[in-house]
C-alpha cells in the first residue's frame, strides 16, 4: 500500500485539482503548515485526505515529518501544484514495488499555460516514490530531495503536470521565500555584491543562452531573469545574515 504526503501553505488555486487525481490512493497526508485560504476547506472535502496542522520546519523536515504520520511505509510525495495524470497514477498503482529501489517521474513544467522545454526546467526528472524505511527526504530547508544511496531510481513513464507559477507575483513571493531559506542553510558561506552579482550573471546566460530559454520568446526571458534574480538575492542575503550574526557576536 502507498500512501501519499503533500505540503500546503494556501495552495488552494489547484489543490481540488491535485487531490481529484489521487482519489485511487487510500490515503492522502497533508501537512498544512499556516494556510489562510481555502486550503483546509478543500483538503477536508475528501474522504481519503488526513489533515495536520505544523509548523514549518523546512522543506525537507516537514516533507519527513509528513512521512512519519503516514500508515504504510511506501510513501508517494506530492506538491500541492502538481497534477498526477491518469496514466502516471494507474503506472503507480501497478507497480511491484521494490524496497531496493526509489520510484521517478518527469514534470511538465508549466507557465502560462505553456511547456517550458528550456531554461533547466526540461528535462525534469524526480524521485517521489520511496520506501520510508530504506531512504527519506534529506534535511535541506530548500531543494531537498530524496537520498537515492544505495537504492537503484527506476524511471516511470508517464509525467505529471507541474505549475510552479502562475504570475510575476507569484515568481517574487517564491523567491523571496527561497533566497531566505537558502541563506539560512548556507549562512557560512562566503559571500559579497561582486560573488551575488558574478552568480546572478552566471545564471542568466546558463538559463537564456546554455539552457535555450532565448528559443521560449517572453517567457524564456522571465524565467531567465527570475533566475538571475534568485542568484543574486540568494547570496545577497548570505551576506547580510552573515553579517548580522557577526555583529551580535561582537
């Protein structure tokens, strides 16, 4: 049996979507960690959904603590703006699962309605299903992942659907939200205006140039420019953390 975890913070724009596709799962755990919109409301409107309410530890921690709450041992992680397709979730459903062995699948990643086929948003290819006694989400506040030590990624074939975000605002709030995560996780790192700026530079010209994004038309260059911009703040705020503590250590 597979139970399914899902993280929400006012996630409510596709949320009835993301739990419709799982309805064939026994169980669905979500770990709200403060939504003040309609998030609840939706997730209790089905029968298969387990609601707890925490507080946000980090990505990785909550996305562990989410497992531990689950009844089986095979866990199916999934964001709440992500769509499992019919036939992903039917591939699921009839695999021999293997506790040697973690389970991924690729995203369609989604921007104004569109497939972004460039800009490190393709190809795009996650490790989702896992056995919680062999492996677990590692601790990282931001980008975390799954450890795949020891254990082989079999590749499913069929993607979900991925909307990370849906407008210039939505692109600023994950940012802002990320960068800030990150300089916590990295707080020793070195760090100055010209390391933020010679990284936002680097991930530009990786992301429009490298990574095709100048073949996307407007949406390439946002995209591009979002990750400029991540790059920057990213190290900015390593800066200042770093600095602050510093100083209150004088």
């Amino acid at each position: 049996m597979i139970s399914v975890t899902i993280l929400t913070k006012d996630s409510e724009r596709y949320l009835a979507s993301v739990l419709g596709a799982l309805r064939s799962f026994d169980e669905v755990v979500i770990v709200d960690t403060g939504s003040s919109d309609r998030t609840l409301e939706i997730a209790a409107s089905f029968p298969n959904v387990s609601i707890y309410e925490r507080p946000f530890l980090g990505f990785g921690p909550t996305h562990n603590l989410a497992s531990s709450l689950a009844r089986n041992d095979w866990i199916l992680s999934v964001d709440s703006d992500e769509i499992m397709s019919e036939k992903l979730v039917s591939e699921v459903l009839s695999l021999t699962l293997d506790s040697d062995c973690v389970y991924s699948f690729w995203r369609k990643n989604m921007y104004r309605g569109r497939h972004i086929r460039g800009c490190g948003w393709y190809p795009d290819r996650v490790v989702r299903l896992y056995n919680r006694k062999k492996t677990a989400f590692s601790d990282a506040l931001v980008h975390e992942s799954v450890i795949c030590t020891n254990v082989r990624d079999k590749k499913l074939s069929f993607p979900v659907l991925h909307y990370p975000y849906d407008s210039v605002e939505a692109f600023l709030h994950k940012m802002d939200r990320y960068t800030t995560l990150y300089a916590k996780q990295h707080e020793n790192k070195k760090s100055s205006i010209c390391t933020a700026v010679f990284h936002a530079l680097f991930a530009f010209i990786k992301s429009y140039v490298f990574q095709r994004g100048f073949l996307l038309g407007s949406e390439g260059f946002e995209i591009s420019w979002f990750n400029m911009n991540c790059a920057f703040y990213k190290y900015v705020k390593v800066m200042r953390l770093k600095g602050q503590r510093e100083r209150q250590n004088r």
